[in-house]
C-alpha cells in the first residue's frame, strides 16, 4: 500500500494506519529506506510511504528477525544466563541452539514446551521493542555491560559514529540488542509460528512470502540437516563461523590462508565422493543437481577429474540440450517443468549408451528454440554417464535406469555463517550474490536486472529442485568461507548504483550491508580450478565461463 502524504512532522509512522491496516502491515519503505513502523517524521515535506506486508520479502525479513529478538527475551526472562544461536535450516525454518553461561546445551522436549507458554505470554503483553540511536562509545559501553562480545567485535567494522539497538523489558528483565533489521513495533505483531523440537535444539517456521504469508509445512530433511549441521560444526571448529572470526582469521594467517583451508574443505568433500562411487561397481550414470549459482558446471569438472584419477572416464550430458523444441512444448508449460523437456529422447540415448551403443546426441540452441545434433557418442563398459541439469535428481527424468545404477548428488553452498550470534546470513542471499558477480561479466546484466529476475529463479528452486534434495546420495557444500571477502568488492559497485526508484533498491541495501562487513581480499592466489571461479572469473573450465 502506497501512500504520498505532508505535514506530517512529529507523527510515526503507526499513528498513518487505520486500526485494521496496523494489522496487516510490519515495516514502511520511506523514500526508498527500510524502517520501522515506529518511525518519527522530521519533516513537513511530501513524502512517498509504501507500507509492507508479509507477502513481501523484506517484510518477512522483518518479522524473522523480530522474532530472534522475542526468543531471546524469552529466554533470558527465564534465566539471564540463557542464550541461543540461530541458523537458517530445513523446512523454511530456522533452527536455535540453545546456551547456558556460554556452553551448548543438550535440550529436551520439555525445554521447548516450557519455552513456549513465555512466548506465548509476551505476544498477549505486546510488549514494545523500542529503537534506539546512541554514539559508538555508549554502545560500547552498553555491549560491555550486557556482555555481548560478538557485537563488540563487529563494532570496530563500522563506518558510522553511532548505534542503534532495540530496547524491550518483560518481567522486570530489560533486554537490548540489534539484529542489522528494523524490529515490528511490539510482540503482539508475531502471532504466526510454530515451534518443534529437532535434536539437538529448536526449529522455528514463521510466514513465508512465497506461500502469501502462511506457514510452510513441517518436512524432515534428515540429509540436508546433517551436512547443514556438519558445515556448522566445521566451521565453529576451525573459527571460521562469524563475519569477525573470518576477517581476524584474514589478519592473522592471511588471505592465502583462508583460501587455502577452504579450498582444501572442498577437496576433502571431492575425495569422500570419489570414494563412494569408486565403491559402488554398478553405478553407471551420475546426476547432479543444485539451484541457481550453486557452482554445478564447474563441480561437474572437477568430479570428472577426480574420478579420471581413479581411472574411471566419463560423458558428460546437460539436461538443458535435452529440451523439446519451443514449437513443441505443452502451452503452459515453461522452461523450468518437466513437461519442457524430451524425457523419452532422454531415456532412450542413456539406455543405449548404457548398452555401449554409438547414440547421436541432440544441442539445444537457446536463441532459435529448435534442437540440432551435436555429435556422435559411445562408452565403454569402464565408463560412466555425468547428467546435470534442474531435474537431474527428479526419478521422472531419468525413469528407465534403474536405482542401483544411479548415484545422485545435491550441490549448494550451505553456509552456517553469522554476522554475530542472532543474525545468520541467509543461505540464499550467498548464492545471489555469486550470480549478480557471474550475470555483470558472462551476460552483461546489471544486478538490478538479476535482482528483478530473482523471484522467477526462487519459485522454480521451490517447485523443482528442492522436493528433490533428500534423493541425493551425497550432499556437497559448495560454499567456500572465503568468497565474500573476494566477491564483496565486484558486487558493491553494482549494488551501489541501483537507485531508490528501482524495485530492488530494499534488497540491494540489505546485500551491501551485509558483504561491507567482510574484509576485502584478492582473487590472485585462488586456484583456477576452483568452485568459486565460475562466478568471478580466471576458471581453467572453459564451460564455466
């Protein structure tokens, strides 16, 4: 809802609404700027107000992060030496680990059903969350006093002279913190959620803007959880799991350092697949999938070598040549559906490679919708197939080769990455950003261009690809810790030029205070072989170009 309005110098934005529209609504965009619904005017000028609601990404952000705010009031009311930590999970969830005196603790079922009658509470209190602008020495100070060190050490990344932080009280216990996001006015706004036990902590589903606002579904992802948890372990074991302990780790054991252990996380990951195939005599055809930026053209290079050196040889197939001609594609389908693409051709040529027989493979052009032949093609008995494609995981894709001839692989960077404590950095956001640095140098696309696009991808991810993911026979994190630090330099130019008019402007914001915090490094001492090279250019894989 927009609305242009004056002589409004001393009113908050709240007090625009009717009574029904408080309801509906969670943050405004003024001019351009994210900010609470508890924003005061300071001006009598004209001003454009566009009130969000939960149907909007950065909207939802909102209450997300609202509600981190209401779990840690809850806690600490309960006990001040509580405290959590928060992760993006399976589900569309968010998953909490809980602290005592700063120690994880074993949770049980119990915890949380006692946890949520507080929370429950507090929504009926509607209890204020309460904006605060102080200097960098008071906060400080303020930080020392309620012994948050993880948002001490981001302190010293800051730009501005001065804080803000979110102020709220529940049962005599007055608790501040700042979670990088403008907070909904009090707690009576967070009525929505569920919260379940999953070992060892909480998962927390709030309301989706894909899903218009409703909660998704509960659905275990057991492969999915343990690698997300093994990243997450990985990471806190080596001090590489916040923005700070990245950038000290730069300083301390230098750029190449970084490089060097993520790099060699990714090998270790190559080896262990190897291994697995290697020990599976039958496997005959490999799929691999991912969402968009997840590095799969070049994972698919670097697995062909891997399996080279084991003396096993490989074709490799993309699905995409495998597209049925526009002309004859269903009318309303698109070029994301299963119905778009010739499952029968494709069955048919990796039947008869399979029974090492000379196939004529197809090429798809893009441009002129139609399909040619690209060459002739056979293995021998010593060789396998490597399929990738959006629908490589999907049992409809490739019907005719049976199970125990396959082996399935979900590709995606699956960082577990915080900018402190409360504030994880969205799984998602990471791969936009390495396609905002891909699209500006292969495509010649602004990131305003592959920010508007954004939402195309998202929705194909939702129905395609992720169903799909608990398939994989193996789960490769493609994230390396070091690729903010050398992709926060291409993409903060870019960023920067989107300007308050463009639709994207909130979410190029909210990128750019996000990679700002990383310290910059150079790209020269990064292998040319590796993942992150697809998207920022110098790959030795002349198809990840």
């Amino acid at each position: 809802m927009i609305k242009v309005l004056e002589n409004i110098k001393g009113k908050t934005a709240l007090s625009l609404l009717s009574d029904e529209e408080k309801k509906k609504y969670y943050c405004v965009c003024i001019n351009g700027h994210l900010k609470d619904l508890n924003y005061t005017f300071k001006s009598n000028e004209k001003t454009t107000l566009e009130f969000l609601d939960i149907t909007n990404q950065e909207a939802s952000r909102i209450y997300e992060a609202s509600f981190r705010f209401l779990i840690i009031l809850a806690l600490k009311s309960i006990n001040k030496d509580y405290d959590a930590r928060f992760f993006y999970n399976i589900s569309r969830g968010t998953f909490v680990r809980i602290y005592y005196k700063d120690k994880e603790m074993k949770i049980t079922p119990d915890f949380v059903e006692n946890l949520e009658p507080v929370i429950e509470d507090i929504i009926k209190e509607n209890i204020i969350f309460e904006r605060h602008k102080i200097a960098l020495d008071e906060a400080i100070k303020r930080y020392k006093e309620e012994h948050l060190s993880d948002k001490l050490n981001l302190l010293k990344y800051r730009e501005e002279d001065f804080v803000h932080y979110y102020e709220a009280t529940y049962r005599k216990y007055t608790y501040i913190d700042y979670l990088y996001s403008p907070l909904v006015p009090s707690s009576s706004y967070l009525k929505h959620y569920t919260l379940n036990y999953l070992a060892p902590g909480i998962i927390v589903q709030l309301p989706r803007p894909e899903l218009k606002g409703k909660i998704a579904p509960f659905i275990g992802e057991p492969k999915f959880e343990s690698m997300l948890i093994s990243s997450s372990r990985w990471a806190e074991k080596v001090k590489l799991d916040t923005v700070y302990n990245i950038n000290s780790f730069i300083k301390e054991k230098s750029p190449l350092g970084l490089i060097n252990i993520s790099e060699t996380k990714i090998n270790g990951m190559l080896t262990r697949l190897g291994d697995e195939i290697e020990a599976r005599k039958t496997v005959k055809l490999i799929c691999i999938a991912g969402p968009s930026s997840s590095g799969k053209t070049s994972f698919a290079n670097r697995l062909t070598y891997e399996l080279m050196s084991r003396g096993i040889n490989s074709l490799r197939l993309s699905l995409d040549n495998f597209y049925l001609p526009r002309k004859d594609r269903p009318k309303n389908s698109n070029a994301d559906s299963l119905e778009a693409f010739d499952i029968e051709l494709l069955n048919k040529t990796l039947l008869q490679l399979m029974q090492f027989e000379t196939v004529s493979l197809p090429k798809y052009d893009f441009t002129t919708g139609e399909r040619t032949i690209l060459s002739k093609a056979k293995i021998s008995p010593e060789q396998v197939i490597i399929l990738e494609g959006i629908h490589a995981l999907n049992e409809k894709m490739t019907y005719l080769v049976s199970t125990i001839e396959k082996y399935l692989i979900y590709i995606s960077p699956q960082p577990q990455i915080n900018v402190d404590n409360h504030s994880p950095i969205p799984i998602t956001d990471i791969r936009l950003l390495r396609r905002i640095s891909r699209d500006s140098r292969t495509r010649n696309t602004s990131a305003s261009s592959t920010l508007a696009y954004w939402h195309v991808v998202r929705d194909a991810e939702f129905k395609y690809i992720y169903p799909t993911q608990e398939n994989a026979d193996f789960i490769f994190d493609s994230f390396t810790h070091y690729e903010l630090c050398v992709i926060r330099d291409i993409v903060l130019p870019q960023l920067e030029k989107i300007t308050q008019d463009d639709p994207s402007y909130l979410t190029a914001q909210r990128l750019i205070h996000t990679v700002k915090y990383f310290s910059p490094i150079s790209s020269e001492d990064i292998p040319c072989n590796s993942l992150i090279r697809e998207f920022i250019g110098g790959t030795s894989f002349k198809d990840a170009v």
